[in-house]
C-alpha cells in the first residue's frame, strides 16, 4: 500500500520540515566511485560482491538492476517474494481490487447483481496472477541486468558482511531496502484484529466490518471492501480523515464515503477488542465523553494504523547502526547510515515519504552514486500523490495550511474550490459532487498546491507535477484552451 496512505502513515502531502528533509537529501553529491570485485572468488571462500542489496522492493530493486548496468557485481537478498509491499500486499494489488469493486458495484446498481460479495473471488484471482506476472518479470529482468538473486534471511556481522542461511557474502558497500509493514494493533485483543497485508489473502469478505484508522490505507480499504458490499464502520483517531491531507479534501471525502453507507467514528480511542458468537466486538472511547465506553460489532476487524520499518533480525544493533526512535535507519544526506559503508533506502528509513516513486528515485540515485555516474536528482519538493478510494484523491503541493507556514501570513494565500457534479455521476443518477482546490500565491499567482477529489484525479494530478515544478501560475490555467468535456476542464477557470 503505497501510498501510500496520512496518520503514522506517510503518503501524504509532505509538512514542511519533511519537505526541507527531502531537499536536503537530495543536494548534488559528489560521485563515490567503488573498487569493482572480481568476479571469479575463489572456491570455499565468501561469496563477494561490490553491493549487496537486502531487499527486493521498490527501492532495492531499482539500485540492484541501476548498480549492474554500471558494471558493478551485485547480490540482492530477499526473503519473500521479489516486488516488495507495492508488488505483492501494496500498490498493485489493491488498485486492481478497486477496480473490481467498482465493477461490482456497477452491477450491484445496474442489473440487481448479488451486492458484489461473490466478485471478490474473481477479483482476487485476477489479483494473484498478475502479482505473479509482475514477480516473474522482476527476476528475469534482473537476472538479464546481471544481478545475482539469493532468496533467504539476511543477518549483517559487519557493514560489509552478511550471512544468509550457511553463506557468507563478502561486500564493499550493503544496501538496505527492506520496506515497511503494518503495525499490530496494541491492544488487549488486538491480535483479533487483520492487516492490510491480509487482505489479499482472503478468498471472501464478510458481510460487515470495523476498519480502524484514518489514513490513506484504512480509507482506501474502506471504500472497496464497502463498493463490495461489505457495512463498514470506520474508528478515526484524529477528529477528520486523512489529517495530513488539505482540510478541503478531508471534509469532501469525509461526506463522499458517509453517502456510500460508511459509518464515520472520528475522535476515537481503541481499548479492547472481544469475540463472542461469531463476531468481534470493539471497545472504544471517543474525545467528550472519555470515561463512556462504546462498542460496535461486526463480523471481522481490520487495523490500519499505521506502518513501522523492517529492521528486525537484521543485526543492525549489533554493528552500531543508530535507528530513529520509531525503529527506522537513520540516514545522512547521502543515504548513508552511521557506518558509511552501510546505506538505507525506502520505508526502512527513519524519516521518509512511503511512496513507490520516492524508494526507486533513491535507490537509483545510491547505484548512480557508487559506480560512478551522477544522474538527474529527483525533486522531492514536489511529490504527487494518490488515494485510491472512491471518490479518488489526488494531490501534488501545498496544503493550505503548509502554504500558510510557509509564508508566514494568511493573507499572502489565497484559494480557488470549485464543487461540480461530473458526467460519470449525472449518468449513472448520483449527485456526488467532485472537489477542485487550487493553492495560490495571493501576490504573484503562483500555483502553490493542487487538491483534487474525484475518480479521474490521480491521472490529472501526474501531469500538474510537471506544471508546478515550471512555475505554473493561475494566469497560464486561464489563458489555456481547456479539452471538452472532461473534470480536468474545470480546472482552468
């Protein structure tokens, strides 16, 4: 889940002391050329390399293949299956279970289908055989890049050591990628509860759930499991959705999903989860009423709270590598940890955006570092990001809010919200609307921040990226033809 998905979760509009993060991650170094291995070790000895990448997501997978074309010997160590959390429990996955829940709940309202729940079958097996597309691609082309594949758990003795299984491997600079997971629940009962990673292993939904969490997870999950007739109820900590997310956007979705039959519990606080007779029962509190416990029942419970890095077993401690204080690598401007022949990529970070794009970019970015070419730096100011729920978000700048601190007064901002009900929902009867917020440079019209609510945004925010990253003003949206009809039209005035 990429995404992304806003509370601990970090898919979300960057604040602004992670925007300077970023920018300070991604000033020009100087390229660190490494002394290649031979490739013929001699037999009985550790197995040596120039790089070994722990990891096969998102980011490992983009250093190791990025590492090889520049002619360095790599080794890339993985335990599971190769893709990472995007591939196999994330990005991929659940975009494809979005799709089929709108499928479903096209049926459902058009030829008085069954309520969606027997499609869940059928979407999960069109889950699974492109994960294992997407698995077998990622080997071949690692393998044809020249990347070496050692499938099991790795522990570091040194940070040029590693020991996997009964083998040595020998290295002159280590690359973790390990990614992140799905916090537990910590709870009595918590153990009751699923994880995001779960769901793609399940082969039916049950008729009503308790999602708990507010972020761009638990609200993705939200959305589909309900398209697929599931009730849901959602157990929000924070008093809006995805409290990261412009304040616009949150209380427009917040209204979207309550018209869907969502039922939204913000300011709550989960103390106990119970079973009995077939169901689980949630105990919370919420804000202003903190001594009255609530519960509410439902067949099954979902804990999307959040995610933390994998680091464990690793041995990380045991070599002197300083982790942040909830559990991730700490980094330098140059991704190195405080062993400088150790790096960290990805959302095993101690401070990192848990985007796809952003593990790639940096992985990418290492390689080029390493074995001596010095690539175009990715801009990490300007990151677009998605919500796929229904209606979709999508979003790239500032919030209104981060424009405000930025500028250090309200009256240098100012915003432009439009709410239409688009096409798709005026034929098919609904009048949910969609949402456009624009962010602006009260002075010099500068577009600062784009926020879009609808279920054409996150094809329409990629392409603002680039605008924003010119100086895209709201004069050029005025003064350019708009494409008819379309919801990006509404955009330019």
């Amino acid at each position: 889940m990429t995404k992304r998905q806003a509370t601990p979760e970090t898919t979300t509009p960057a604040p602004a002391k992670e925007r300077r993060r970023a920018r300070e991650i991604s000033a020009a170094p100087v390229v660190e050329n490494v002394p290649r291995r031979k490739r013929n070790g001699r037999p009985g000895k550790a197995r040596e390399a120039d790089l070994v990448v722990i990891g096969a997501g998102s980011g490992g997978v983009a250093a190791a293949r990025r590492a090889a074309a520049l002619g360095a010997r790599v080794i890339l160590v993985e335990r599971d299956a190769i893709g990472g959390t995007c591939v196999n429990r994330g990005c991929v996955p659940k975009k494809m279970l979005s799709y089929g829940a709108t499928w479903a709940a096209i049926l459902s309202d058009c030829l008085s289908h069954t309520g969606g729940k027997e499609d869940w079958r059928d979407a999960i097996v069109r889950v699974n055989a492109e994960v294992a597309r997407l698995n077998a691609s990622y080997a071949q082309r690692l393998t044809e890049a020249g990347v070496e594949i050692l499938h099991g758990e790795a522990r570091l003795t040194s940070p040029t050591e590693i020991v996997v299984g009964n083998e040595t491997l020998r290295t002159r600079k280590t690359l973790i990628a390990t990614g992140a997971r799905p916090r537990v629940l910590p709870v009595p009962g918590g153990e009751l509860a699923s994880t995001s990673d779960d769901v793609f292993t399940w082969q039916t939904v049950p008729a009503s759930m308790v999602v708990i969490g507010g972020g761009y997870i638990a609200v993705e999950l939200a959305s589909i499991l309900s398209r697929y007739g599931v009730k849901v109820d959602l157990l929000v900590r924070e008093d809006r959705l995805l409290p990261r997310f412009d304040h616009d956007v949150s209380a427009a979705l917040a209204g979207a999903l309550a018209a869907k039959g969502i039922r939204l519990h913000f300011n709550t606080e989960v103390t106990l989860l119970s079973q009995a007779n077939g169901a689980t029962e949630v105990c919370y509190t919420q804000d202003g009423n903190p001594g009255r416990t609530q519960t509410v029942r439902a067949q099954a419970v979902l804990a999307a709270i959040g995610r933390q890095a994998n680091v464990e077993g690793l041995g990380l401690e045991d070599i002197g590598i300083e982790l942040g204080e909830k559990g991730g690598i700490r980094v330098d401007r140059q991704f190195r940890s405080s062993e400088r022949a150790l790096y960290a990529v990805g959302d095993c970070m101690a401070e990192n955006l848990h985007l796809t794009p952003v593990a790639i970019a940096q992985g990418r970015w290492v390689a080029d570092r390493l074995f001596g070419k010095r690539g175009d730096l990715a801009d990490f100011d300007i990151v677009p990001t998605a919500v796929f729920c229904e209606p979709a978000i999508g979003v790239v700048g500032m919030t209104e809010a981060q424009a405000i601190e930025d500028a250090g007064k309200p009256e240098r901002i100012r915003t432009e919200i439009k709410r239409f009900v688009s096409l798709e929902n005026r034929f098919g009867g609904s009048s949910q609307q969609s949402m456009i917020k624009l962010v602006l440079n009260a002075r010099s019209g500068r577009v600062l921040g784009v926020h879009l609510m609808d279920n054409a945004a996150p094809e329409i925010i990629q392409a603002l990226a680039v605008s924003l990253r010119l100086g895209l003003k709201a004069s050029h949206l005025k003064t350019t033809l708009p494409l008819h009809p379309t919801v990006a039209e509404e955009i330019f005035g």
